[in-house]
C-alpha cells in the first residue's frame, strides 16, 4: 500500500483530496473468488459413472398440416376459413382423427365470443376423438387498459 505525505513539490499549503478509485482490493477479491470457484466447480460436479446406451438416428416424420378451427363472435364456426355447422365440424374432425399421425386442431376464437361457443367447438372435438388442441391467442404488446 503506498500512502501520500504532502505534495511533490515540498508545498506544505493545502491538502487535496485524492479523487482516484482504489481498485486493487477488489481485483484482489474477484481474483480469489474466481480462484474458489475453479476449485469448487470439479467437486460439485461429480457424477456416478454410467455407461450410457447409444442413439440411433431415425428419419423424422413429417408433421402433418394443422387445422384451424375459427369462432366468429357470433358463434359461427369456420373450418380452415369455410363455414361449417356443428355437424360437419363433427364430421371433419371424425375424418382426420384416424389420419397417423393426428394432425393438431387450432381454434381461434373472437374476442368478443362467448365461451360457450369455444366449449362447444371443444366438445365436438372431443367427440370426433382428436386428442391435440391448441388456441390462437394474440401476443401481448405491453398496452395496458385498452379492451
């Protein structure tokens, strides 16, 4: 540590304030802090010792096109953007139910919709036995407030 008496020039008038940072002390305990880590990590890290099965890569299948099923907030249902009636949305979605792999059924729903319509489309879904729905939502943009 170095320690300053008085002036260079021998001037014993007014003493100034130093204004520098010392930062030798905290490089000195980041330079440790560093040093315990690199000894720590090893240790915590000890893992019992397997032998792990090897992978065989496998051509993937493609996914098949997903279906959009919209709610107008009148209730009205649109299969990839043709109308439909609760019947043939049954029907439609009994056809592609036995498809392999099943394709995955998005609804996108009004704003304004009431639920019972979204549960309705839900239930008939259901019925024609796909198992993987989705809904379409708008991503939030950060507006507070507005309806």
């Amino acid at each position: 540590m170095a320690m300053s008496v008085g002036t260079p020039g021998g001037d014993d008038g007014e003493m100034e304030a130093m204004s520098a940072i010392n930062t030798t002390p905290l490089v000195d305990v980041m330079l440790v802090l560093l040093i315990i880590f690199l000894i720590t990590i090893p240790v915590i890290t000890k893992t019992v010792p397997l032998e792990l099965p090897k992978a065989v890569n496998q051509p993937t299948q493609t996914k098949p096109e997903n279906i959009v099923v919209a709610v107008d907030a009148a209730g009205k249902f649109y299969w990839n953007d043709r109308p439909v009636d609760k019947d043939q949305l049954l029907e439609r979605v009994k056809a592609v139910a036995v498809q392999v792999p099943q394709p995955e059924i998005h609804i996108r729903a009004d704003k304004a919709t009431r639920y019972e319509a979204v549960g309705r489309v839900i239930y008939t879904i259901q019925r024609g036995g796909v198992v993987k729905v989705g809904f379409i939502t708008e991503p939030d943009r950060g507006i507070r407030g507005s309806r």
